[in-house]
C-alpha cells in the first residue's frame, strides 16, 4: 500500500537501492506539503547536501514535476534572492472515483492539486447494485481519461472509494451496510469493462472516509497540523484520525467506524444489524427523518444532495420549527460524540465533513461548545471545531490524490509506469 500524503519527512535513504527514489520523493514532498523552497531551503530541510539537492531538483523538471518559481529571500539574508523550487505537474494527474448511495463522482487533480476534469451523476446505487453501479463509474472514468489526455494530462492511478470495508489487496468491498452489498468485487470487473488491452492506470479501491481524511489532512498540513479528527455525515457517520502526521488505519485498515459508536440512548435499529449507533442520531437519514416527511422532495435520491439539502438549510434561515429542532438534536448527538473522540485520540483540530458543513453555521458553534464543556483535560489547550475545506468533494479529491501518492515515493518509476498518452 502507498504511504499516505501525512507521513512525516524521512531521513534520506541509505540503501542504494532505493536512495535515489526515496531522496526524488523526499523533495517532492517537502514541497508539495510546505509550499515553493530554495534550493538551500530543501537541503536544510531533508538533510541532503545542496550538489545532491540541485542533481534531484533538475531530474525532477526534467520529468515535468518540478519547476523554478519566484525569488524568494530569506528574513536577514543579504545577496541576491534565491530561486524558489515548486511543484508543477501539470503533465500527470490521479483521478479519485467516489461510490455514494446516491451518487457516483469522478474527478481528476495534477500534482498540484488543480481540477483537470470533474462530474458527478446522481444514482440510486442500492438499487443499480455492483454492476450497475460499476456501468455508472466506467462511464466516468472513461470520459475522464479522455478530458485529461486531451490536454495533454496522464492519469499515473485512480483510487475508488466507497463506504464501508474495502479489501485493498483483492480490490473488492467486503461490507458496505448502507449500500446494501459485501464482497463485492470491483477492480476487475472494472477492468473488464474497459479490456484487456486498455491503457489503465493501477486501480485501487479504499474506504470513502479514510481518503477523505488525507484530503482534509493535506489541506491543512501546511498550517503546521499534524495531529487532526475527521468526521463526517453522508447517509452514513464515518472518519478518520492522522496522529503526529501519520494516518491511523487499524491492523485491518477497518479503524475509524465512528458512525457504529452504541451512544444512542434510545434503542433505534441500525443498518448495521445494531441499535443505538450513533448515526442513527446524527447521520443524515436520521436527520432526514427528523426534518422531513417522508414524501418530501428532499429525500429523492435522484436529486443532487447538495441542491436538496440547500433547500433544508433555506428553511432553516426561514425559522422552519420542525428543520432547527432537527439541527438542535444533530448538534447534541454530534457534540457529544465529537467529545468522545477527542478524549480518546487529543487531536488538535476537528474537521466536520459532508452534511455537517453543509449546515456549519447551526451546527458548528454548539459542537465546540460541549467539547470545551466535556473534555477531560481542557486546561492543555483548546481542541479547534472547522468546518471541511472540501464539503462534499472530500472523499473523491481525496482518491485522486491517493492515486498520486507513488509520485511521492519513486517519481522516475511512477511516470514511466504509467500508460502514454
């Protein structure tokens, strides 16, 4: 499995074998996580003597990775400003594919993060099942494979997420309770779809939240971040933990089921099989449940999520009784959850995704307050409540940069293995 984007910078490599993909991927790196260096900058910051530094530098341009940015000038420095290095790669990129309950996106993000192609098709996937569902996906990537190599764009992988277990090793979804699927096989199938002999990147499949977590991780990281708690509220609650800038993932990569937490006081039926979980407080069906009746135009799965949950936040905004009882609840069950995680794993900052930011601005303010409340040690420093920085974009950016993360450790290997355009 790649090393995910939060791992911390390592000391250059002293097996020969590897020294000098390992030391490519260092200043990689360093650059994509802490913004455009100098030269010396970069030999300061992995250890590396500035000759070595210069030789990695100018093989990564070489490669389309890298490129000479601004001067910069350090504070006190006297002489002529040193060139700033910076990350180009403008010439590959990884697409992210997202399984939703009621949607399928695709997006595709070079080395800088920069949109070469997205869409999103609403699908009722309980419904369309494994292989309709994977119709949907081949459909989306195969249109984004076409947009990025159109300009001139390599796809280097593709990362699927999808809720639930996923068997990274044998490319399947082993439970997925809110889909209504387990062991569902999807790498091959997918490829089958496309041929034997179609030019495909490596395909990996993972847990919608897990990806979605190094995306909110990335975002962030430049701010000095490394200890941070993602939850999340799609149909289902799940997240994510990086702990001093490494992901946590569990022995089976299955840590992290937030949403299956027995905190609900009242004995409701999960899909899980379980009663009490807390997303049948929090998750957006129970909040659906709470705000809406049951043939209210924004439970159609057909329509987009976002448009449906904006026209529930406008109600909000227009004093709607029964939709703020239902934020005032959402934001109890949340708090007291978040409380929960934050004790057992001391992040320094909270992240809520999906629905909740959405609905930030009713949920946010009481969130932080019961955590400032509940916490056990609140005298060592505040733990900080944002919103995400992507909102519903978090899972599928997420895999397109998971798909990049091979740049990261051998850049040589990683773009000759990738098909030609």
């Amino acid at each position: 499995m790649p090393k995910d984007p939060g791992a911390p910078h390592r000391a250059p490599v002293t097996d020969r074998s590897s020294i000098r993909p390992g030391n490519l991927g260092s200043v990689l790196r360093r650059l994509r996580d802490d913004g455009p260096r100098s030269r010396t900058q970069l030999a300061a910051d992995t250890g590396l003597p500035k000759a070595t530094v210069s030789t990695l530098v100018n093989e990564l341009t070489d490669l389309g990775l890298v490129r000479e940015g601004d001067p910069q000038r350090s504070e006190g420095a006297i002489g002529r400003p040193r060139l700033a290095v910076e990350l180009d790669g403008s010439r590959v990129c990884g697409i992210g594919v997202e399984i939703n309950v009621d949607y399928v996106a695709a997006i595709a993000l070079d080395l800088r993060g920069r949109t070469v192609f997205e869409r999103r098709a609403a699908a009722d996937v309980p419904a369309l099942g494994p292989a309709g569902t994977l119709d949907v996906v081949a459909e989306l990537t195969t249109e984004a494979i076409a947009r990025t190599r159109a300009q001139g764009v390599r796809p280097v992988g593709m990362t699927i997420a999808a809720p639930g277990g996923a068997d990274a090793a044998g490319g399947s979804i082993t439970t997925a309770v809110n889909l209504g699927w387990r062991d569902a096989s999807i790498v091959a199938p997918l490829r089958e779809r496309f041929g034997p002999h179609a030019p495909l990147p490596p395909i990996a499949i993972r847990n919608d939240a897990h990806v979605a977590t190094v995306a909110e991780y990335v975002a962030v990281a430049g701010d000095g971040v490394r200890d941070l708690l993602y939850v999340t509220g799609e149909v289902g609650v799940g997240g994510g933990v990086y702990s001093g800038g490494r992901p946590y993932q569990g022995s089976r990569g299955r840590a992290c089921e937030f949403g299956h937490m027995p905190i609900n006081p009242e004995p409701v039926p999960c899909p899980c099989g379980r009663v009490g979980c807390w997303e049948t407080m929090v998750g957006l069906g129970a909040f659906l449940e709470r705000a809406t009746d049951s043939g209210d135009a924004v439970r159609d799965p057909l329509t987009d999520r976002e448009r449906r949950l904006a026209d529930l936040h406008s109600r909000a905004e227009a004093g709607d009784e029964r939709t703020l009882t239902a934020l005032r609840e959402v934001a109890a069950g949340l708090g007291r959850g978040v409380a929960l995680l934050v004790d057992a794993f001391d992040p320094e900052l909270v992240v809520l995704g999906g629905y909740f930011t959405q609905f930030a601005d009713y949920l946010l303010e009481p969130v932080q307050r019961t955590i400032d409340e509940r916490v056990l040690a609140p005298s060592t420093g505040r733990c900080e409540v944002r919103p995400s920085t992507y909102r519903y974009t978090s899972t599928v950016r997420g895999g397109a940069q998971f798909a990049l993360e091979p740049l990261f450790q051998d850049p040589v290997g990683t773009v000759g293995r990738s098909p030609e355009l």
